[in-house]
C-alpha cells in the first residue's frame, strides 16, 4: 500500500474555510491548564473496586490526557479514570505495583465537557496491600476567555 499525503485535520480544513467563524474556538487555540489532587491509600481502603473522587472538570474544557504518580503498591492494581456514567471515560491506568508514574492520554479530547463533571479513579486488579500517596495531574483545554 502506498503512504497517503495531502491528507488534512479537521480544524486545518475549517481554518482554509473562506468562513473561519466555523472553527470551535477551544479546539483552535485555547489554554492547557493543569489541575492537581492527591489522596492517600493504604491496604484498609483500596481494595479492587474503589472508586474516589480526583478532582472536578469545569464546563467548556478538553481533557488531553493524566499523569499519575504513585507510592509502591505490594499488589498489582489496575485503575480507570472516568465520571459519573463511565468508569473508564477517559482513560486506564496500567499495573501500579512499584512505585512509578505513568502518561495518560485521554481517550476522547476532541470530546467537550458541557456539563461540570467529578472525575473518579476506580481501581481494580487488587488491594493495593500498602500505604503511600497517590498523584494525579489533570490536562485541560480551556477556551483562550476562559477564567478561573
């Protein structure tokens, strides 16, 4: 099969529009903000299956992506980042059983948040079988107006 070329990006075709209002603001400039939280884990409280609240989403925003930063875990435990409706929403965290961090990207940031939105880790796999800290930073895209 041969390589392709010419091809062109979404935003890229709507910028060479005669029209350019047609372009979503926030998917063509914007703000990368960063939100941090952290929560403390120990083998009495993480058992596969727990689900904590990391932080909130405003409306408006795109989420690009995690970085996660966690203390050693003695069992191997697996993690989803979602909301409310979908554990796994925006993305998967693999096997935290040593001290590590990880690079998320999300699974849909071409997706707006339109309503203000928890995000919720739930862990699976194990009992985490330790204490420690656990780090996430969150991605966004705000729109350039956009204020805090």
């Amino acid at each position: 099969m041969a390589a392709s070329t010419g091809l062109k990006g979404v935003n890229y075709t709507l910028n060479a529009n005669p029209f350019p209002d047609s372009l979503r603001n926030a998917m063509f400039g914007g703000k990368v903000m960063a939100k941090v939280d952290s929560i403390a884990f120990d083998a009495s409280n993480w058992d596969s299956g727990t689900t904590f609240y990391m932080g909130r989403l405003p409306k408006g925003c795109f989420v690009l992506g995690f970085q996660v930063y966690s203390g050693a875990m003695t069992n191997a435990v697996t993690m989803s980042i979602g909301d409310g409706s979908t554990a796994a929403r925006f993305g998967a965290i693999t096997t935290l059983a040593s001290a590590s961090k990880q690079t998320i990207p999300c699974t849909d940031p071409t997706t707006e948040i339109v309503t203000e939105t928890d995000i919720l880790i739930t862990t699976g796999g194990a009992n985490c079988g330790a204490t420690g800290t656990f780090i996430l930073i969150t991605y966004l895209l705000v729109p350039e107006n956009w204020t805090v």
